[in-house]
C-alpha cells in the first residue's frame, strides 16, 4: 500500500432523470505515512465527472453505478525524521489524471433527503521518477444529501 487511511471532503452535484443521470464535483485527500527514516505527507485536490445509471428497488432504494473520470493535483512533502543523518525537505507536485467507477445503494429519507452507502475504485496516473504510473484507490462512502 502507498499510504494508510485517506481521509477528505467531497461535494458532488447530479442532473438526474429516472435511470440516468450526469455527474460532477470534486474533493480533497489527506494522507500520509512514516517510514523508517522519513515522514510522507499527500495532499490531493480533484474535480471528477461521471455518468450514473440508476435502478429503483423499492420505493425508497435504488441502486446507482456510475463510470467517469477524475483529474487534479497531487502535492508530496517528505520530511527526514532521521537525527544521524538529516535531509532537507523534498517536495513535489503532479498533476494526476484516470477513470474512477462506483457503486452505491441510496435510501430516501423523505421527500428532499437520501443517504447513499457506497464505494468508488479509481485508477490515477502521474509522471513519478521519469516514467508514468498508475496509482490504484478505493474509498468507501457514506453520504447524506439533498434533491432540490
């Protein structure tokens, strides 16, 4: 794994009809992990869009799976924690672009707000050390929102 828990907001917003509709928003991510004689430190900014398809279950469920794409900047911060042989901080940033997919199962909870229990996976590639690179995610969600 390249860093432990991540952890950021998110604010989306969807124009929807009944089985489909299109997505956009964006976000932040906060991570971060300690190696032996170093600290790294990932900040990440994105903007994403998506389509979704959307399945009523019931009359307060549906299933929604979404496929679309994200792109944003990824700025790194290591830090030496080692007191024998000290290093400057190092620095950098990357843009990062790839495809993400999802799943959610969304509850109404009336008739303006829905909960959605899901997950998204996403793919974002970057130039690191000379070559490109894929970086593979998964986050799991929990979202309370509003139609209007």
């Amino acid at each position: 794994m390249r860093t432990g828990f991540v952890q950021g907001p998110r604010l989306g917003y969807a124009y929807a009809w009944r089985w489909v509709a299109l997505a956009i928003g964006g976000g932040a991510d906060f991570s971060g992990r300690s190696l032996e004689t170093s600290e790294e430190k990932l900040v990440s900014g994105f903007g994403r869009a998506a389509i979704e398809i959307r399945l009523p279950l019931s009359s307060v469920l549906a299933l929604r799976a979404s496929a679309g794409a994200r792109a944003g900047l990824l700025a790194q911060k290591v830090t030496s924690t080692s007191p024998l042989n000290p290093a400057p901080d190092d620095n950098e940033t990357a843009f990062v672009v790839g495809p993400e997919a999802g799943i959610a199962l969304r509850a109404a909870l009336g008739q303006m707000l829905f909960a959605d229990l899901g997950g998204n996976g996403s793919v974002v590639f970057l130039r690191e050390a000379g070559s490109t690179r894929g970086i593979t995610g998964a986050v799991g969600t929990l979202t309370v929102g509003a139609r209007f």
